[in-house]
C-alpha cells in the first residue's frame, strides 16, 4: 500500500520539485522522505507534509537548530518551488532515523507513534537497509498505538472503535484545530488499512486481544491496566499541551512566516480568523500572544 501510494506520488511534478529541493538541501545526510498527512488523503487545499529523517545534524543551516532538534524533535521548515506559474509550497519534519526509530518504540507521548501509526508514503530511501528500518518503525507505531488504546476499550469491540477512540485520546495529547469529528473522518478515509492493522496484530498475539467469534476483537486487558488507563492519558495530554507550545515556540526560529502558516491552519479547520498586526508577523514570540488568546477563547484550538 505505501510502495503503491509512492509510486502515485512520484509522478506529481510538484512533488518532484520539492523533494528535489529536500535532497539538495540534505545532500548525503538524506536517509529517507515520507508523506503523510491531510494532503496523502486526498485533500488538496492544504500544505504537502513532508518528513525528511537524515543521517545527521551536521549540515542544517546552524548548529543551534541541531541543538534544537535532539532537545525537542523534529524541527519543522518550509520550502517553495515555482511550476508552471504556480508557488508550491510544503513543510517537513526533520529528525535523525535513529531518534524516529526509537519514537516509534519508546516514547511515552503519541506524537510520533500515533501519525505513524496512520497511512505514509515513502517517496525516497537511501537503500534497503533504510527501507526496512523504517517498515519495522511502522510495525512498532502501530503496535504502540494499539496497545496503548486497548486498556481504554470495552470487552468487545470492533476495529473502527479502536482506531476512532485512539486518534480521539491522541489528537486530544496536542493542541489541534480540528473538529471532534476527525478522527471518525481519518478512519472513514482508510478502512481497509486501519482493520487490516487490527487483523495482523491480533493474529500476530502483539497486543493483548484477540477475534472474537463475531468477527470483533476480545479485549484481554486486565483490571491494573484499565484502572492506570485514564491517569496515563492524563499525563499524556498534560505533556502534549506543553511540548505543544515550545514546538511553536521553536518553529519560530526554524519556520519561515510561522505565524501566518499557523493562522491559516487554524482558519481551515475551525472557521476562525483574526488578521495579524505587520508587529505580530516580525516579532510573532513577543506580540502575537493575545492574538492566540483571542482565538482559544473563541474554540478556535483545543
């Protein structure tokens, strides 16, 4: 299914332009490219998300936005390309394999392994040893996720519960501008992905559940999970809302026009919008603050 959705890929030439732009920026530090995100789905009035994981640091414009990156991964830039007229423009993600990886696995927060979890394209690798570090990534992302929505599950269930209630309990870890009914949308958009996972992992015995003889999953979670289940997600969502503020703060160093990109984001998915002051764009740290406020206050984010 990736290797089907790259190859669909491959041949957008915007796509090309900017991955072009990527392994120039990167040179031999590149290890691999991935697509994931609203625009893989199928929507095409959103910004393209790119994640470029690299070998090293070494070659980023700066040694403080390497510093940045293993404090709080991954640093997030923008990148524009003109065709036919057109500005196409993206954002990625930039992290090392080796911490993406280890995300995958280890991380108590859901940030990484609750997208990777999701469908990705991978538009570029640097050789098949890349390759399968990143399918086993996958694998742990899916099993993370699984296992750690399962002691929030009843007995019985079914594969859209999961998936619905775990993109529910993550995307409530971040501060997001979507609507409650995203992750019924997410799920809606891929069924046979997201129940093929359910399938495998059951019959793999890499979670704790199992088919049920309805065709449904059996919950086989016992009492101490379930009863920690809510104070871990807790945490989880105390976490995410902090490591959520200072990936903003540092996407103001690393982000070109942050502000902007922010607003429009939180335009299209909640219909709010307030237009910032030529202060708030230049100096978006020090004087965009209230502006934020007013929208929160509004529903704007969560």
């Amino acid at each position: 299914m990736r290797k089907q959705a790259a190859t669909q890929l491959s041949e957008d030439a915007g796509l090309k332009a900017l991955l072009g732009e990527i392994r120039q920026r990167h040179g031999n530090a590149l290890l691999a490219v991935l697509v994931y995100g609203s625009w893989l789905r199928g929507s095409r009035d959103t910004m393209l998300d790119f994640y470029v994981l690299v070998d090293h640091y070494r070659d980023l414009d700066s040694r403080w936005q390497g510093w940045l990156c293993r404090l709080l991964p991954p640093n997030v830039y923008q990148i524009h390309q003109q065709q036919l007229g057109q500005d196409i423009r993206a954002k990625y993600a930039l992290l090392t394999l080796k911490r993406f990886h280890h995300a995958m696995l280890h991380d108590f927060h859901s940030y990484f392994w609750a997208r990777f979890a999701q469908p990705c394209a991978v538009v570029y690798t640097r050789d098949a040893d890349v390759e399968a570090s990143l399918e086993e990534a996958f694998s742990l992302a899916a099993a993370n996720f699984v296992g750690h929505v399962l002691p929030t599950l009843p007995r019985h269930f079914g594969s859209e519960e999961l998936w619905i209630r775990g993109l529910g309990l993550t995307y409530r870890c971040e501060l997001r501008t979507e609507s409650g009914q995203r992750p019924a949308s997410i799920y809606a958009s891929n069924p046979g992905y997201y129940d093929g996972i359910s399938r495998a992992l059951a019959a793999q015995g890499r979670a704790k559940f199992t088919v049920a003889a309805d065709g449904g999953y059996r919950n086989l979670c016992g009492p101490a999970a379930r009863a920690l289940a809510g104070p871990v997600w807790w945490l989880r969502r105390l976490q995410g809302k902090i490591l959520s503020v200072l990936r903003l703060l540092k996407a103001a160093f690393t982000f070109n026009d942050a502000l902007d990109y922010l607003l429009w984001k939180i335009k299209r998915h909640s219909g709010h919008y307030i237009e910032p002051t030529a202060r708030q764009r230049r100096h978006p740290l020090i004087f965009a603050w209230p502006l934020l406020w007013r929208l929160y206050r509004r529903g704007a984010f969560r």
